[in-house]
C-alpha cells in the first residue's frame, strides 16, 4: 500500500515537473516570438548620428548604448549579456504594446571622438538616448534584469544631461580634400620662395650690370679727357 501512494505521489510530482518545464518552454517561446528580429547594432563614429539622431531625438527612437573595449576585463561579462538584454527588453516592450528601444554597442577602442563627445573616462558604461536626453546606468551590477528596467523606467531617477552635440568626423572625402588643399597649399609656399628667390637675383643682377656699366663709362671719361701740357720754365740770365 505504501508502495503504491509512493508511486502516485512520484508520478504527481513528475507531471508537474512536466507541466512546469511545458509552461517556460510556452513562455521562452512566446519570448522569442515577441522579441523576433532583437539584434544589438554595431555603432561607431561614422554611424552614430545617423542612426540614433541622438542629439535631436528625432526619428529614430529610443537607443540603450553600451560602451565598451575587449581590453577591459569587466566587459566581457557585459558584453556576453548584450544580446540577451536586447532580446529580453524587445520581448518586454511588445509584450506592453510599446515602441521597441534599439540596443547597441560601441568598442570605445576604435570611437575616441564617441568617447570623449560624451565623456566616458572608464568602461563599461550603458547610456539610454531618449528625446535629445542621456541618461547614466549607475546600477552596480549589469544583471539583465536592472538593465531593461534601466531602460523601461528606473532612468528617470539616473543621472541626465543633454546629448552634446555632433562633432565633424572627418570622412573619407573629407580627407582627400583636405590633403589636396594641404598640397596645393605647399606647392604655393614652395613656388613663392622660387619667386622671391628669383626676384632677388634678377634685382642683385641689375644693380651689377649698372655697375658695371658706371663703371665702364667712367673709364672712358677718364680716357677721353685731354692730357693737360705742363707749364716750361725760362730762366732769365
């Protein structure tokens, strides 16, 4: 008989050790269903205005950003969870019937200007772009959990400041035009000091011939000039 409610109660745990992994197994799905396309943007210096209009907040919606380098040892955490938080925070939003907010990430190694436009001294930093406004991640821990509620609601108790406005990155383009403007700008340099060059030995090549021709004409006046007879002296006896 013992035997027997053993067995029942076994079996009763095992189909709701079943029903319990069925109901995540419906959620994960769900999950991924909602968060379907959740990707985490690769931003740099010649992508990120342009893709976030994070100085105007204008149409591209809401960016949670993660600065970060493959140097620094507490990245990598941070890093691995990326993925995860963008798909969870996708899943969150949908599910809420909300706009989606983009994640991305920047390897500050190869974004000076990114980091100094926005004052980063130390990584990993998490800013949220929203309206024109930054807002500072200063969680503790970079759990996935505080992360999207960093980005749903806790950043309005974090640190804020206006976005600082775009720096001019130089563009390829802009480069070669700057470099055939330093080129010309040499060759000028170099073509004034042949000028001047040639200007000053023209003029010394002048005042020789004058000279020279002074001198030639003095000769000749000096030649022209009649010998002047010397006065004779009579002695009277």
């Amino acid at each position: 008989m013992r035997h027997g409610v053993v067995l029942l109660a076994t079996a009763f745990a095992l189909l709701a050790q079943a029903q319990d992994e069925d109901d995540a197994r419906g959620e994960q799905q769900i999950a991924e269903e909602l968060a379907f396309g959740a990707s985490v943007v690769e931003l740099n210096e010649q992508n990120f205005e342009h893709l976030t209009q994070a100085a105007t907040g204008a149409t591209s919606g809401d960016w949670l950003v993660l600065f970060c380098k493959d140097s620094v040892t507490r990245c990598a955490k941070v890093t691995s969870n990326w993925q995860k938080v963008a798909v969870t925070l996708a899943a969150s939003r949908e599910a809420k019937g909300m706009p989606r907010i983009n994640v991305a990430s920047v390897d500050t190694s190869t974004s000076s200007w990114l980091r100094k436009r926005f004052g980063i001294q130390s990584v990993p930093v998490v800013l949220l772009f929203k309206g024109g406004v930054m807002y500072s991640f200063h969680g503790g821990g970079f759990s996935v959990d505080r992360l999207v509620q960093f980005a749903e609601r806790d950043y309005e108790r974090s640190n804020r400041m206006l976005v600082p406005p775009e720096p001019h990155v130089a563009t390829p383009h802009d480069q070669t035009f700057l470099m055939t403007i330093g080129a010309v700008a040499v060759g000028a340099a170099v073509l004034w000091v042949v000028d001047q060059g040639l200007d000053r030995y023209y003029g010394w090549q002048k005042r020789k011939l004058k000279a020279a021709k002074k001198k030639a004409a003095a000769a000749a006046a000096a030649a022209a000039a009649p010998v002047a007879a010397p006065l004779s002296t009579e002695n009277t006896e």
